[in-house]
C-alpha cells in the first residue's frame, strides 16, 4: 500500500534526482577540446565558457572586498547575449566596470550582491534602466548562508594566487570568499573555474583541493586587488585623536575590551595609533584590545610591535603587509608555508560574538539609525551589519557582555538578565564640506522610494548601538530608558549641526548627571593632550620603521 | 626618533614573533621517534601524545553532535597527571565518558564547550567538586568563533573516515565541525593529529589537505558515531499531528515560509511527514519548505520524494542515510566523489538567515523564554539558539520576514521598518509523567544559583519568539504590544497547566479576536483530521520503502 501511496505522491514518473550532475558531464564534455586536462589557456577561456555556461544559470563571481577574479569576469563579459543571456549574477562586493558590462550587454539580468561601492552609481543608473534586476542585498554571511541553500552556484569564477597542474589552489594571503563560494560549488555538482597568477610544480600550501576544481587558467595578468584597509597616518586630526581617546578611557578601559573588530576608517586608525602612547599611559597593555578580527590594517602595526594585541583574524590581507604578516606568525593566522590565510567567514563570525565593534557612518538619524547610502547610488552593506548588531545568539559571558547587558536593563526593567554586544559608532559631528553627520531623517528613506526597495537601506539599526561618539562627547544609547530619551542623547552629542542645536538642554544635562552623556571632562580627558603627539606613528614612512621595514606600502602611499 | 619610540614601547628587549611555530617544531622533535612521516601506529600515540602535549595547553577534542575522535579521546586521559596537567579543553559536544575522564583524573582542568548531553549530570557533578572550570558555554558559531580569536587550540585531535599516506583526510559525510577546528589550528602552528578508520592509497576527496596535518593515527575501531536525528513514525501522536497541521496551515502558508531549519524530534517529525498528505492537499508544494538547512532526518524521506523538499544542506550527516544521500545528489550536497559533505559552519550560518526556525523544548516561562536545562545537570545549548534567535544582520528581504517585521512594527508602534525571523516553539502543555511545560519561573534560574553561573540558562529568549504552538493553538508573540499582553498570549495556549489556568479569560478572548491567539477552528482545522492516516509513513519499514530500499535505519530501529 505504501508503493501505492508514494507513487501517487511522487512528483514525477521517473523522478531524476542526479540532473545536476548530468548537466554538469554534458557541459564539460562541450568544453573538453578546449581544456588540458583541468588546464585551460587563456586563449581557450572564452570559448570554454561558451561551452560550459548556460543562459539562466547562477554564476558566482569572485567579486571579494579586495581581490578580483577581473580576467574571468571580462571575459564573461565578451559573450554573445543572443546565446547565453539572463544570468543570475551572485556576487559579494561589485567594483570593476567588467562586473556590470555583463548587466549592459544583456548577458545577466538578475543580481544578488552586498556591496558596490563605487560602482554604486551605475549600478542605480542600471537598476532604474531596468537592465538589473536586484535580488537582494547582504551582509556578507547571510550571503554565504543563501550559496548552501537557494542561491547555490551553477558556475562560480575565483581567483587564487597559484594552482599545479592538478588544479590545487593556492589563494595566498587573500583567500577571503573563496572557501565559501568554492565548497558550495564543488558539493552541489557546479562548476569552479580559477584564473591564477601562476601555474607552479607544487603550490606552497592547499586551500583548495583540486578535487574541487574544474577548470584553471592563467590570467595574462596578476588578478586585480584593492589595498581599502591602509590609512595614511598623516592625515589623522586632532579631532580624531581626541576622539579615540574618549574610546579608550571611556569605553575599552571600563568594559574592559579585549575581543574586538574596528571598522575601517580614520576614525578607528586613530585609537591604533594611540594604543602604545595613550593607553599604554593608562596602564591598559594586555587589558584591552589583545584580540582583534579584522583586516591587517598598517596602522595596527605599532600596536602590536609594542605587545598590545596579540592575536588577530583577518577577513581578508593588504597589500604590502605580506612579508610583515609572515614575520608575526604568533599574532595572524599563517600557515605551515608560512604566509597567512584570510578567511571571510570566520572572521565574521568571530568578530559578531566578539565584545565590541565599533565603526563610522555617513549619517546618524536621532534613534541613532545610521546609513552610508547616498542618494542615487546604491552601496550595499557588505560586513558592518554583522559586526554591528547584537548577537542574541551568544551565550558565553564576559566582563563587557555583561556589564552592557545589565546597564541596559537597568534602563528598560527587563526582567530576565542578558548580555550585550558594544556596538559604538564614531562620527565627527560634521563631515566634508561642513555636511552635517547628523539628520532628522536619513537619505536611506529617500532611496528607499527611488530604487523601490523592500525597506529604507540602514546600515547599522539604532536599536542594536550601545554607544555613539563625537568630538562633543559619548552618548551611552542603551541606558536610556525610551525612545524621547534616545533621542535627547542623540542630540547631546550632535554639536552644532541642527540636530544638535535642537536638543532639549534640560534633558541632556540631566543625561549628563546620570553618566549617559559624557563630555572629554566627565572622562577626565584633558583636550589640551590631543594632538598629533599622541600618534606612534605620523606617517607612513614611520609604519615601515615600526615594521623593521617588513611592511612594503603600495606606491600610491609613498612620498619618499 | 621614531627607533627610540619603538625602542621604549616594545614590550620586549627581542620580541620573539614565532614562539609558537620554535615550540611546535621542537615537539614534533619529540614525537619523531613515535611516528613514520604521518602515520603514527596505534600503540605508539599514548608515547606521541605524551611528546606532543604539554601542560596548560589548549587542547580541542572533536566531540561533534554525532562523530568523535574517541580512541584519541581515551588516550589522552590514559596521559600522567603528574606530568601533564591543566589542559583546557574546548570542544563542542561531549557525549563519552572518557571526555570527562580528563578533568577526573586531573589531566585537564578548564572546559570551553557547547552541549554535554548525557553527560551533564556527572559534569555538574565535576564542577561542584572543583575538577572542572566552566570558560563558557556556547552555541556552535560562537565557540568555532573563538578558535580564530582567545581559544585557538595548541593540539586538536579530530576524526576522520580515511586518510592516504600522506595525510590527506576524508571525512565522509560526517565532516561536521572538522574543517573549523582544522583550519584554526594549522594555520596558528597548532599540531593537528587524526584518527581514521581506514588508510588507503587514495581518499574519494580531499576534505582537510595533508598539509594541515600533523599526525594520522588509525584507531582500533571505526569512531563513534550517533544517529541523534532517527526519529520512529511509529510514536508520532495525534496531538503532534494536530500541531503539525496548525503548523502548516498557521504558520508555513500564510508567511510562505520556504527556507527554513527544523528542530530534532517527533513535533517537527511529525511535520515533515505530513507535507506530502495535508500541505499536498492545501496545495502548497513548491511554496513552502523548499529550502531547508537540517541534518538528513529519516522523516525527510517522503517529503524529499514527494517532490516537496528540494534542497537541504546538512550540518552532520545521519547514520543509515549514506546510500540515500549519495542516489539524491540535486537534493544534498555530494562531492565530485559522490558522497554528501556536511559542514556545521554553513548550515548554522544558512539556518540563522533563513526565514523561520521551528523547535521544541521543555520549559517555557509566561514571557516565552524557553530552557532545556534541568536541575543537577549541566546541558548546555548546541545550535538551536543561533537557528532561534533574531537575524539582526540580515539585510535581504522576503515575503515571510518583511510580514513578521510588520506585524511586530505594528504592535510596538517601531518607526524604523524592519525584517523579522520567524522563531517558532512548539510543544505539548504537558511533557511526559504529566509534567507541565509552562512554569511561571524556569528551572534555569535555579540552575544558576547551584552551579554560580553567569545568567540563567536560557536555551530560546522570549523576546526572539514569534510564536508559540501547542495542542490548544497558536500565539502570535510578536503581535503582542507589552510584556502583559504577550503573558496572556502565553497563557492562552497553555491548556489545563496551572500557568494556563492562570489566564486572563476576557484578555485571552480579546487577543483571540485579533487574531494573536489562534485555535484550530480559527484556522478552519478539522481537529477530528489529525490522525496517524495522515502520516506518509507511519513506521521505519514505511520510510525505507519510500526510499527504495536506500535508507538502511540502525538495528536499534528495526524490528523487523
């Protein structure tokens, strides 16, 4: 009876259940004249893709925060959209004009992606046009999460630095995605094609094992690759100085923050350059910030030579740190070849049930709402969401989690106890061009209606920030107790903007009795002492003489 | 001047960057004698451990949900405590008596970890004794988390299916937490030893590359594997069927709900088993439950054949499964050699994204805070509070979470629109010898006073649930406005259990006007409907004939 009833209840006849897996062998038996092996020349390439990818196939394109798999997506860019076109493009981060020719030339037509930077412009223009359609944007996890359940890659194109004749990978330092999107590819019977920087004997190390692998070809040229994390110390204000230190005698000494992830930015670089003159003077070595995940960022370089942190994760690599990197074995994750191996997703997860993030924004509404969208261009989110939200899924304690958790629900009378994540954006009341930080009303809503997204793009939620820092003070968002007191704090700390000049000054001094808002004096931070001073290094001829000369600035850095 | 700077901050004379990588060489000094290249014969890795492991070392134990590195397990506590002491272990899942034989023999004194199961009764009983320090308790992500930040390990020993001689692993199925705990250890000069069933000239794929490995050890017997994900159709009940539908047609067709994880046991069995009978006849194949992150569960079968369930990433395997998951390759996610690999970063990141967890548990409170933690034993939390809790760095939208974040908007009046994860707990009122599953105050807060833990061990937040479904109906926690009204709700649904019978009867009612609190009529269910006929398979043999014979169920679940 049982047979009955579940031929009744089958969806097909003969139900195939290995489609997949026979597409794939039809495709590769197409593109076998154009392949040695696993090895393809680059002359070969277009052609092989011709043969292997269908219209209305996911394509995964490598397409990391820095490094591009540029020669593959070019060369997706020269098909002819009258044989393959509607390609779902899933991609993490858009910035070379190749990655939205495919959309102009109507070869793809649908995108799922996190962040375009600046490609955000013509990807507005795109989507308006109706030449994109947008899937979604991501958080660079929940993205990853969607490759192992329905945006699984047909055909995924990364980029690795050296592979053999087998197809063994070697990513470098810059492996970034490409665990990711390579193990959802490789497992669900799709096609992973590398271009390479070299085809070599014996790769130094695998990260990638050949049986995972169908095609390699070497780029004419090294893959494309953006140096985003490196900060010129030269070009850090005193405002900034000052504002580091409120962060580190204000919130890392007293939540005692030893797990953490900085955004990129001026902003954070300033509290890196202050840890060995500033901190240390407050005795705080080996009390705050031992542990990072995060980028290797230059500026990070003295604070580690002088034994503040201690261990650090990283998503990704930048460039001209690769042989400091190789010398500091005990601080990054290198391995048994020596050279370090980045890997995206761990270091998101580790950073989001880290202690604390703290990062920058463009604008800060009165919940403390932030956003980097501007209009008519659409940005993405990329990893601050991550970093920047509460982790209710954390169980294990510490002194900070816990600390934060009881303050707020001292505010709110939550009556189970929980802890919390520090969540701290740092902004200067004013940005360029005397454009005030702070709004009644994000741009994000504006963009919202012009790209006809779902909700307003938020980059980070107010309700998921602790704390909010400015040169005028902290704003400790969690103590208070509702929304209109939120707000009064959001105020307090805003300045001159008219955000600011609007706050109630009633209120806020009463938030300031209460410690809520802190001002430089609260703290006991003597304003006098910002100064560029402060920084152990002021440029980046002093990061390379930290380094013992190991690090190796790209050109476009260097004055000398 | 920037040298003397550098001079002062130094926190050391010489700083040594590559303590670990000397420390590490010099104990595979110390182990040669007992190895040949990788291979370490079975009598020889008591001596290998005893050369490779030092005192207060971090040591990770593989110790997953269902594979254990057992013989290296019970050879480790074979080591002197005289000689080697105050290991800290961290590891995920403790499940054997050798894992804590460690800490009573006082080999190792700190645990990190996850869930400890059966266990958890002698390891409360450790920790009263002092024999053990608790780090943390954690869910999944965040201890694989903290490999890559303050709990990187010094020696891992891990499990694998088979490995080749030059120490390239196979893992099989099971791979599970492996790759994470590899990766934080080979690429931080940690020493990385395997045990495996078999070795053999070539692996079917390559899940950990030899490079990563230090020392493969074949053990006497295959490692221990559980099968925690069988559940017998036979002892599905008519009231988990009642649930199962008002499931169904509450909750998965009004959201859509079509990427989702479901929780272990009968209640979300019994869902499963009558997708292809009562979601076949409400016509929502294809529109639901399409997309799910789960281990391979038996009661899969029908829904996977039906056609209902098309994809499903797991974060373990299921013993018996393997034929099944092999001849299902556009179901699962098989290698290029034709087996499923599984990965528990991914499918707790896929699941944490998804739209919707549904789960069970055995004590909830009036505010919807549930715990699976009972007196004198210490369990831990496992994977469910990642799955459970809210996506607050989800950015992409769909149809289920954009619903969920309106109605919650509404009902707190939020100005700032906002996505909501559905996180849906479902249980009887009462467990089993009549135990009642709504308490006013949770075991876990006395838990807490016994065993000085940090919080209460809370398993699911109340403030992360959206909905609550017992045999009495359903509760839209989520809708409620205030903590007095989403009590009621709670207690709307709690039956005949004191704390049911505590309800407000004119709030319930009005609540139940407003759709918040749901009774099967409300949702047009014929309760005289939900008997075991609806079922697509009420035995073990049943499921084995809906998979053609492939599913080969353990004997513990054969009586035939």
């Amino acid at each position: 009876m049982m047979r009955d009833i579940k031929g009744d209840m089958r969806h097909q006849g003969e139900a195939r259940w290995d489609t997949l897996a026979r597409n794939t062998a039809a495709r590769q038996q197409r593109g076998a004249p154009y392949a040695n092996g696993k090895l393809v020349d680059k002359d070969a390439l277009l052609p092989l893709l011709r043969a292997v990818i269908e219209s209305g196939d996911r394509v995964c394109v490598e397409g990391n925060n820095q490094k591009h798999a540029d020669f593959l997506s070019q060369e997706l860019a020269k098909l002819d959209p009258t044989v393959v076109h509607d390609l779902h493009i899933v991609q993490s981060n858009i910035a070379l004009s190749s990655q939205l020719d495919v959309f102009e030339r109507g070869i793809a037509s649908r995108l799922d992606f996190c962040y375009s930077g600046e490609q955000g412009v013509r990807l507005a223009r795109l989507i308006k046009a109706g030449r994109v359609s947008i899937g979604g944007i991501h958080t660079y996890l929940e993205l990853y999460g969607r490759y192992f359940m329905d945006l699984t890659p047909r055909v995924t194109l990364i980029a690795a630095q050296s592979a053999d004749r087998h197809g063994n990978l070697y990513t470098g330092p810059n492996t970034e995605d490409t665990p990711a999107s390579a193990e959802a590819t490789a497992f669900k019977n799709g096609i992973l094609i590398a271009q390479v920087n070299e085809i070599v004997d014996e790769v130094p190390r695998i990260d990638v094992p050949a049986g995972w692998v169908s095609y390699v070809v070497q780029a004419p040229k090294p893959h494309y690759i953006e140096p985003i994390f490196t900060r010129d110390p030269a070009q850090i204000s005193e405002t900034q100085i000052l504002m580091a230190m409120m962060v580190i005698k204000g919130l890392y000494m007293p939540y005692e923050v030893n797990r953490l992830n900085h955004g990129i930015g001026f902003d954070t670089a300033a509290i890196e350059l202050i840890l060995p003159t500033y901190a240390e003077s407050l005795g705080l070595r080996g009390k705050i910030c031992s542990y990072m995940t995060v980028n290797p960022c230059p500026t990070l370089i003295p604070a580690i030579e002088s034994g503040f942190v201690r261990g650090i994760h990283c998503a990704g690599s930048e460039l001209g740190m690769e042989d400091y990197l190789r010398a500091r074995p005990d601080v990054f994750f290198d391995g048994p070849d020596g050279s370090m191996r980045s890997n995206r997703v761990f270091c998101q997860i580790a950073g989001h049930y880290a202690d604390l993030f703290i990062g920058s924004t463009l604008q800060i509404d009165t919940q403390g709402n932030s956003s980097t969208a501007t209009l008519n261009r659409i940005a993405g989110f990329g990893g601050a969401p991550n970093f920047g939200s509460e982790s209710r899924a954390r169980r294990h304690a510490s002194h900070a989690w816990l600390k934060a958790g009881r303050e707020a629900a001292e505010a709110t009378g939550a009556t189970m106890p929980r802890g919390r994540k520090l969540v701290v954006q740092m902004v200067e009341t004013f940005r360029d061009k005397m454009q005030p930080t702070f709004t009644e009303r994000l741009d994000a809503w504006q963009l919202q209606q012009e790209l006809s997204l779902e909700l307003p793009p938020v980059m980070v939620y107010g309700d998921d920030v602790t704390h909010l820092v400015t040169e005028e003070g902290i704003a400790h968002l969690h103590r208070c107790a509702n929304p209109a007191e939120r707000e009064q704090a959001v105020r307090g700390v805003a300045g001159f903007t008219p955000v600011g000049l609007r706050r109630d000054r009633e209120k806020v001094a009463e938030l300031r009795m209460r410690g809520i808002v802190q001002l430089p004096e609260d703290l006991g931070i003597d304003v006098s002492m910002a100064t560029r001073d402060l920084l152990a290094a002021r440029s980046m001829k002093d990061l390379v003489r930290w380094s013992d000369g190991l690090y190796a600035p790209p050109s476009r850095f260097r004055n000398w």
